[in-house]
C-alpha cells in the first residue's frame, strides 16, 4: 500500500473542482485532483450551457479566463422558443448579445479550466473507493488500486453520488418524479433540416400534460434533445435502450397526437437514445461545520435541471471556496466556516427554484405557466 500526503486535495475534475483548484492555483495554493475517469477524452461531457454573469462568469473572472471564456460562446445561444404539441410558435426571445446568460459547450468549458492547470494538477486514473477521518481534521482517501492518500483539506467535489458527502451528511439524492431521454440530431441544418429549422439557434421548450421536449442548439451545428415525462422511476427500466428503434417507439408512444416535427426530435435521432433518471438532495441540505472537508457542487446541492443553475453553482462554489482559503491563511476551519456560511442559503434559495419549476413545467396547464414566466422576466 502507497501512501502520499497533500495539504488540499479535491475529488473529481468536474467545472466545481476544477474551477477550485484553478483559483487555488492563482493564489499560489497547491491542489490535486483526483478524477477517476483515465483521461479528459474517456466520454464527451454534455451539451450547452448558459453562464450566468453573477455565477459562472464571476466564477471565471476570479479565475482570470474570463476572457479566453468569451471566445467560447456560441453566437445566437442566447435565444429561445416556446412551442406548443401542435407546433405552433408561442414564444420567441431573440440572442440580443448582450452576455449576461451566453452559451458554451461544457466540454470546452472544461478543457479550459484543464488547460489552466499546472502539469499533474489532475491524476486520472484515480477512482475513490473510500474516505475517512483521522482527526485533527486530517482524511485519508482509499483508490481502487490500493492507494492510500492522506491530506489536510478534503474536497468532495463529485456529483451526486459522492463518496464524500457520507463524512458530513446522511442525505442521499432521490427520484424527482421525472425522467429524461436524451437523443441527438447530427449536422442538423444539412441532415435534419425541418428539426433544425423548429428548434431554432438557441434553446427550445415545448410542454404538455406532464411531458414535453426540451432542446438546444451545440456549437457543433447539431441539436440535443432531452424529451421528458413524468412518471416513476421505472418507465426507463423497462425500456430496452440497446435496441435504438424499439427504444424510439416506447418513448414515442406517450406523444400520439403531438406534431410530427416534434415526434421527429426523437424519431430521427441519430445514434441511440441515453436514459435518465433526475434525482435532487432535499431543498435546503447542509450540514454541521465538519473539520478539514467540505463539499461543492452536486455534491453538495444536487438538483433538477429547470433552474439552470447546477454548472453556474458548482463554478462559484469552486471559486468561492478558493477565495476563502486564499483569504484565511493557515486556517482552513476559518475559511471552511465562512465558504459554508454564504453556500448554504445561496444553494437552498436555487434549489427551491429549480424545483418550483420543475412542478410549473411539469404540472397542470405548463405550457401557459411557463409562457407568463417568460413574460414576467422580460417585463
């Protein structure tokens, strides 16, 4: 058994830990990261995402790329449409530029903030199997190849089911009532025009009776589609996904009647369809100050997709938490206190508004009710 010491070391190189151990290193801090995945390439890494100014944008302006961040946003990302199940338009917001939400691809995002790092910042290959306390705040992390690492800050940053939340919460992510089907239609404008031409440039909505299909453009020219219904969690396991076609027709199966542009988001889907299950922690989770680790991200506030604040929240927790162990030299606690004091209620308050709209999009008369949320944000 290897054992090796690091004075702050973060679990999983996802946008939170990164962008944690990106501030860290700006102000002078040593971090490693440990990501169990074997390389940055092992699987593509999500779609398009809107950075907030006041989050993710403040989160890379305290990393200093905030301008190598702006040569990545995709023109025209800003825009959305709402359409109804017959296919009429209901809604349209037009990409003004200003910059306040902007869309980038996660991928490049990521390989930003990797790029950003000194060499072997990131040691890949690192799957955590385990983690527990010593005392005097101390941890020791277990891999799966026998490693044994010890450090004096530990950072759960990764995702829902972190294997370091159990140090400092019980709490585990549960089923929201909805689940996902993501599909994928490739060289759109060429391939798939009509779909193309449906969704837009930027990002596109159209709900009914507990289900809709959720949309946006990537950077790639081809379109994502996450087509959603609400039902228990095991819809999607009764679903053969290795078979692609009889995949199509189960989840078609609950749109008859829908219009034929819209069934066409999955039925001509390129490569096969991704199920998934949306899980969040409890509205409000937080724990008892705990000595020498904490947690960011999904870790720490996992919820649903309808606020669009998960990636934003876990880039500020990262540069947050940084900024406060650069302000409190030599005493992590003091720093840890503060980072947690200003992380709870910030993730509560985006919490509860993820799941209210996840009731408003996926409740009675949600195609209205999401219509007058888009008008009272534009007045």
């Amino acid at each position: 058994m290897r054992t090796t010491r690091h004075p702050v070391t973060v679990i999983g190189a996802g946008l939170g830990g990164l962008t944690l151990a990106r501030v860290l290193h700006v102000h002078g801090i040593d971090a490693v990261v440990l990501e169990g995945e074997a390389d940055r390439h092992v699987r593509t890494q999500g779609g398009m995402l809107d950075i907030h100014d006041d989050a993710g944008q403040a989160a890379l302006r305290a990393a200093d790329l905030h301008e190598r961040f702006r040569a990545l946003v995709l023109p025209g990302g800003e825009a959305t449409r709402i359409v109804d199940p017959h296919g009429t338009v209901r809604m349209e917001e037009v990409d003004e530029g200003d910059g306040t939400r902007p869309e980038v691809d996660r991928g490049q995002l990521r390989d930003l903030l990797l790029d950003s790092l000194p060499e072997g910042a990131v040691r890949w290959g690192s799957k955590v199997t385990g983690a527990r306390a010593l005392g005097g705040g101390r941890h020791e992390v277990t891999l799966a190849d026998g490693t044994v690492r010890t450090t004096g800050l530990l950072v759960g940053a990764d995702g829902a089911w972190s294997r370091i939340r159990p140090l400092v919460s019980p709490a585990t992510p549960a089923y929201t009532g909805i689940s996902f089907v993501e599909s994928d239609l490739l060289d759109a404008d060429t391939r798939h025009p009509d779909s193309a031409a449906l969704v837009g440039g930027g990002s596109f909505f159209s709900l009914g009776d507990g289900k809709g299909f959720l949309a946006h453009r990537e950077s790639d020219g081809s379109l994502h589609v996450y087509t959603a219904l609400k039902t228990g969690p095991e819809w999607l396991d009764a679903i053969d996904f290795t078979a692609t076609d009889t995949a199509k027709k189960a989840v078609l199966a609950h749109f008859d009647g829908w219009d034929d542009r819209l069934r066409a988001l999955v039925a001509d889907a390129d490569g096969p369809l991704v199920p998934r299950h949306i899980h969040a922690l409890p509205v409000g989770h937080r724990w008892d100050r705990t000595p020498g680790v904490t947690l960011l991200g999904d870790a720490a506030h996992l919820m649903s997709p309808f606020a669009g604040e998960g990636a934003n929240l876990a880039m500020l927790d990262g540069a947050e938490l940084g900024r406060a162990l650069a302000a409190h030299p030599g005493d992590t606690e003091a720093a840890l206190a503060a980072y947690e004091q200003a992380l709870f209620p910030r993730s509560e308050a985006s919490a509860a508004e993820s799941a209210a709209n996840l009731e408003l999009m996926f409740g009675d008369r949600a195609l209205e009710r999401l219509l007058g949320l888009f008008a009272s944000h534009q007045a």
